[in-house]
C-alpha cells in the first residue's frame, strides 16, 4: 500500500503545485523524485532488525496543445514476514518490486483527463458516505460505517479512468483492465465504475456507481459450489482444503488475493451542509447484488478546542429476517497545540469498541502518543523530528498496526526519512 500512495501522491503533486526541484513551476516539465526509507529494531521479529523503502520518479513534459503528460513510478523495498518473525537481514523474504506506475494525460488543472495504471476507481475517488473530505472531522475509526456502501477499493490492481470537471462538479469513469497479479478479464475490461461530486449553493454533493464484477462473481460461484470441511457450502482459509491458486485458474480474478474488490453492484448518494456551525451529513447506499440499504446521517459541533461528533446508520434488507444491526458512534475531542485527547465509541454492527488516544507535544520536536481501546488494547509512542524529513521513532503497542501512526507489535525503535 505504501507503494501505491507514493505513486499517487506524485502524480497528484505533477498535476497541482511542483513536487520536486526539478520541475519546472511554470512549464511543469521535468523530472521529480521522492523517497522514504525506514530501518529499525522491533523485539516481535527474529533477528530483530527490519528495513523499508520507496523511490518515487516523476517524468513530465507539457505538450504543444496545453496538455501535461506524466508518468509516475517506483521501486520499494519492505519486510513482508513479520508474521512468521523473519526479517530481511535473517533470511526472510523481502519485497522488491518495480511494477507501481501510472501514465496520464491531462489539462493543466488536473481535472480534465486520462489516467491508466495503479489509480484509484472512479466511485473509490468520489464517494463519501458520513464522512465528508470537506470538513467533517469524524475521527478514522468512528467514520459512519455503512454495510451497503461496499464499493471496490483499488489496492495494486491497473485500471484505466477519466476525468472531468464541468458545472460545478467532478466526474470520473473507470474500468479494471487487470488484477494485482496481473490477470486480464475474459472481456477486456471488469467493473464499471462512476463517480461525481460538487458544490452547489453551500452544499456538497456525491454520488457513485459500480456495476457487477463478472470476474469475481464467478469466483464467488467457485467457492460456493465447493463445500467446505462444516458443509456450509463456503470455503474460506480456516478448511483444511482450502488453497488459492483453487479460484484463480485460467486468469479468473480471485476475490481472496484481490480483497479490497467488491463483486457487488452498488449505488450510493450522500448530501452534506453547515448549519448554525454544525458540520452535517445524509448519506444512502444500496447494494443491489446482497439487496441491502444504508441510511446513515453524521454531524460534527465544534465548540471551542472542544467538538463532539456523532453517527447513527439504518440497516436495511430485502428480507427483514436479514437485517444487519444497526451502527452507531459517538466521540469527544480536545486539541491544542500542545495537548489533544479524544475519547471514542462505537457499535458496528454488533461490534462494538471503546477507545482513548492521546497527544502531548513535550517541545517544538518531540510529541508522545498514548491510547488504548478494546480492539487494539494499549499502545504509547514518543516521535522525535530531527528535521528535513528525519525523525526517531519509540514506540510499544500490544497489537499490530495500532494507533494514529500504525505502530508494530511489540517495541520498535526506528528512524525514518523523507525526501
């Protein structure tokens, strides 16, 4: 993943403001280059030291008619086995990997063009349910959760998408033109996908679509038709039977490798507003292939330092004997700018979590995280900024990817570097 947003973050910087010394402000030609590198010691892996990296290109040249053209790409590097308590300096398998890239053709707002590689789905791109980029500041993990808005989320898989602005709004188009293990869809191309949103008259609008993935509905028919070890008529990776290349012959798109894809069709429309200095939102979204709906609204009240945010989501069946639990969260925050805490809760359908994450900025260049909720139990984190992109890293937490940072499991001391 981290591949894939530095890809993204330098064509998005090729497309607005210059990223890097050698492209040109007002041409935009030229070449960028981006990077980052982590090396570190966490007491979960063997041998105990670990080591990551990205090298981002940007190669860009204006065309006579106006147009921008772009290509980004890059190699990175990564620790893959931390599950099997390897690492790169043990024996461990490491990632090295140079198939991250992106080709565009654009104007020179970005707006208005063509991108084809590792970018993301038109809907992933647009919607928004209960959360709003604008300005709905609900914190990640109590962020309206909706069971019927399970659009596909593009993780390394080459997809081709156009854009354009017109009225007022943003609107995209794309289309998989191949999986993250390159396979092809019998029929070229898998899973339209539409996507637009505006500002008209104070209000923010969004609305997305996404047909059926032919490809992965007819591997969810595989495994379906292939009873597992408890004659449910599903296999998943707990049967003793279970093994992937099962679903993936003969280049069928497989929905355990590409898990961030959705077979389903879905529409989703969501409208948000400020009243009386109240952020606030109405989002629904219909999963045509499950026959299930969404109805959720969210808000957020700043008062001061102080805000409370809020989200209540209706569940809804075809089959009223099916309806999921309703979801529903609320959170309280503080933040200075030496001091921040919010206490959160939330219920997911049934899932429910109690949470508290806290910031102290000790100086100018050292700031301590402490939290803990039910989910990831506790973690704490002090983070040094030694300047220009450097920092030092000390951190423990009891599970991994636990908070604001997606600190490892166990005790890791690290430093990090951004160019």
């Amino acid at each position: 993943m981290k591949r894939i947003l530095l890809a993204s973050a330098s064509l998005v910087a090729f497309a607005g403001v210059a990223a890097a010394d050698h492209i040109n402000e007002d041409t935009q030609d030229g070449v960028g280059l981006t990077g980052s590198a982590e090396i570190g010691y966490n007491d979960e892996i063997e041998n105990g030291f670990f080591v990551e990296g990205d090298l981002g290109f940007t190669l860009a040249r204006e065309l006579n008619n106006g147009l921008l053209a772009a290509v980004t790409f890059n190699l990175g590097f990564e620790d893959d086995d931390d599950e099997d308590g390897d690492s790169v300096f043990g024996g461990g398998d490491d990632d090295l990997s140079a198939g991250d890239f992106v080709i565009s053709l654009t104007d020179r707002s970005g707006s208005n063009g063509v991108h084809f590689g590792d970018t993301s789905f038109a809907a992933e791109r647009h919607w928004f349910g209960t959360t709003d980029a604008s300005g709905l500041s609900i914190p990640d993990a109590y962020d309206g959760a909706m069971a019927a808005d399970d659009f596909s989320e593009q993780d390394g898989e080459t997809v081709i998408r156009g854009d354009s602005g017109f009225g007022g709004f943003n609107t995209s188009v794309s289309y998989i033109v191949a999986d993250a293990d390159g396979d092809t869809p019998e029929d070229d191309l898998d899973q339209l996908s539409i996507g637009t949103s505006g500002v008209v008259g104070g209000f923010t609008f969004n609305a997305a679509y996404q047909s059926e993935s032919d490809e992965l509905l007819a591997a969810r028919a595989e495994r379906d038709a292939d009873p597992d070890d408890d004659d449910d008529g599903v296999l998943d990776e707990d049967d003793e039977d279970f093994e992937d290349e099962d679903f993936s012959a003969g280049g069928r798109f497989d929905d355990d490798e590409d898990d961030d894809l959705s077979g389903d069709e879905v529409f989703g429309v969501s409208v948000g507003s400020t009243f009386a200095g109240a952020d606030v939102r109405l989002a629904y979204a219909n999963n045509r292939t499950d026959e299930e709906s969404s109805l959720g609204v969210s808000g957020r009240v700043p008062v001061g330092p102080v805000s409370v945010a809020a989200y209540y989501t209706l569940e809804m069946a075809e089959d009223e004997d099916e309806d999921p639990e309703d979801s529903y969260g609320v959170s309280v925050g503080y933040d200075t700018d030496q001091f921040g805490v919010t206490v959160a809760y939330e219920n997911e359908q049934g899932d429910d979590d109690t949470s508290i994450d806290a910031r102290f900025s000790a100086t100018e260049d050292l700031d301590i995280f402490v939290g803990y909720s039910r989910d990831e139990e506790g973690y704490a984190a002090a983070e040094y900024d030694l300047g220009s992109g450097a920092r030092i890293l000390a951190s423990f937490a009891e599970t991994d990817e636990a908070g604001p940072r997606d600190y490892k499991e166990g005790t890791t001391v690290a430093l990090s570097l951004d160019f």
